[in-house]
C-alpha cells in the first residue's frame, strides 16, 4: 500500500510499533515545535492476545482517532534476511515457513532494503493485521530493526576499522555487520542474562575473524546491565563503546521521548 507523509493533506498518519510483548503508538505534531512528537506506550492487558489489546486500544487511546486512516507499522519479530539477487517473490513465505517452523498464524512480509542489497522477511500476527486491515485504509509494514539496520550502514564508513554492532530491544539483541553495501552478519540472539550476552558476542566476534585490540564494538538500545555488560567485554576486547541516542542524533527532539525505543528516534530522526 502506498505510503504517505505523515503531513499529508489527505490525512494523518500514526506509527504502530509491535514488540514481543509491547504495543506503542507514536505521530508527528507539527504543531508543537517544543515536542513535535506524540509516543505514547499502550499498557498490555494479561491473558488476551496483541490482536485483542490493539482492538481495546482503538477505545481507549487518543492517537488512534477515526480521522487517522493511514499507519505505518514496526514489527519487532525473527527475520529471515535474502540476499537481493537470489530474492524471488514467489519463494518468499515458502522459504520463511521453512526457516521458521513455527509461522502457521503469521501472515509473511517483506521489506526491501536497496542499500544492503537484502531483503528483510518476517511475520506479522494474522490477527493483529486483521484488525490493523479493519482500521485503516493505508498501512506499512516495516521491521522494528529497518530505520537501524540503514543508519548504522551510513555510519560504518567512518574511521578505519571493522565494526560489530549489537542492537538490545524487546528482550534479545540483534548483531550485525556491514561489508560494504552489505551484511557481512545479521543474527539475533536472547538478551536477558550479561553472561550469556558476552558468550554469544565473543563467538560472533571470533566467527567474523575481527580482532581484539583494533576492531570496534558499538552497543545500542535498552542495554541490559550496561556497566557490567561493557565491563565484561572489555576484558577481552579493547575498542567496546556504547552509542547515547541524545549525542548520536544532536539532541534531536525524538531522543528526548521518555521511554521510546531507539529504532523509534532513528525512524523519526533520520527516516527508514
């Protein structure tokens, strides 16, 4: 569906981010230049599904009005990332059930990303899009890590050396690497526990053959234990930083948002 500008005259549009276990709604307000960015978090009501609480959630908050009927659609959710040469449409749900057994109640899109030559495959509930089909007339999905994925790309030119980046959100932590105008990695891994996060980065970082006093690693998002996180790591490599979203982006009124996710600041700071 085709996607417009949040500003567009023909109508608003509001950003839905779906994590794993989080429903947030977010829209551009030209007319507040203080805080030109309305984020609002949905609390999660236990024992029914997404699909239920984003239902409830039309009753109940005041960003999904009836006059917004275009949306744009963040979905933290596994990723199967396609090589762009070797991507063929008709193939695509065929290969994402292979690769994840589980899918049978997820409806498979994907996400084209030119400057990486890849595409991103993931699903979303059948359900959840259902209901989201039922509200608005224009919607597009886009994973969680996309507006990421891109601006670390740009970011990866600068300086000399290789650079692992380690993204944590919805309770695991995306690694991924860029050679050139492509992932050299991309995987994700649980987040929850320092121990096992050092144990899978240090595999990562001997798999890529990346070395231990020059090359860099850059740790992003909702960190779990920073300091002792970084503590550990640095152990055992030299050149280990954290990127604060509020310097990254020069203060730029989306990193001022209590609480919104760093995909989120870098969708409304610096597009997909």
């Amino acid at each position: 569906m085709k996607d417009m500008d949040a500003n567009s005259q023909t109508g608003k549009r509001i950003t839905i981010r779906v994590g794993t276990a989080t429903l947030s709604f977010s829209a551009a307000d030209t007319t507040n230049k203080r805080q030109p960015i309305v984020y609002m978090p949905y609390d999660l009501k236990n024992g029914i599904s997404m699909a239920a609480n984003l239902r409830e959630a039309f009753h109940e908050c005041s960003l999904l009005t009836s006059d917004t009927r275009k949306a744009r659609v963040l979905v933290s959710a596994p990723v199967l990332m396609i090589p762009i040469e070797q991507y063929h449409d008709n193939q695509t749900e065929l290969l994402y059930r292979h690769a994840f057994r589980d899918s049978e109640q997820l409806a498979v899109v994907s996400n084209v990303l030119p400057t990486l030559n890849a595409v991103a495959v993931f699903g979303i509930n059948k359900d959840l899009r259902t209901v989201l089909n039922d509200h608005f007339t224009e919607l597009q999905f886009i994973h969680a890590a996309t507006p990421v994925w891109n601006y670390l790309h740009q970011r990866s030119f600068t300086g000399h050396y290789n650079k692992l980046y380690v993204y944590f959100h919805d309770r695991q932590m995306e690694a991924f690497s860029y050679q050139q105008h492509r992932f050299k990695f991309c995987n994700t891994f649980p987040g929850t526990r320092v121990q096992d996060c050092v144990y899978y980065l240090l595999n990562v970082w001997k798999q890529l053959n990346l070395q231990e006093e020059a090359d860099e690693m850059y740790l992003l998002g909702d960190i779990i234990e920073k300091d002792i996180l970084t503590t550990e790591l640095r152990r055992y490599l030299m050149k280990v930083y954290t990127i604060n979203p509020s310097a990254e982006f020069n203060r730029a009124p989306a990193t001022q948002v209590q609480g919104m996710p760093f995909d989120l600041m870098t969708l409304y700071t610096r597009g997909r």
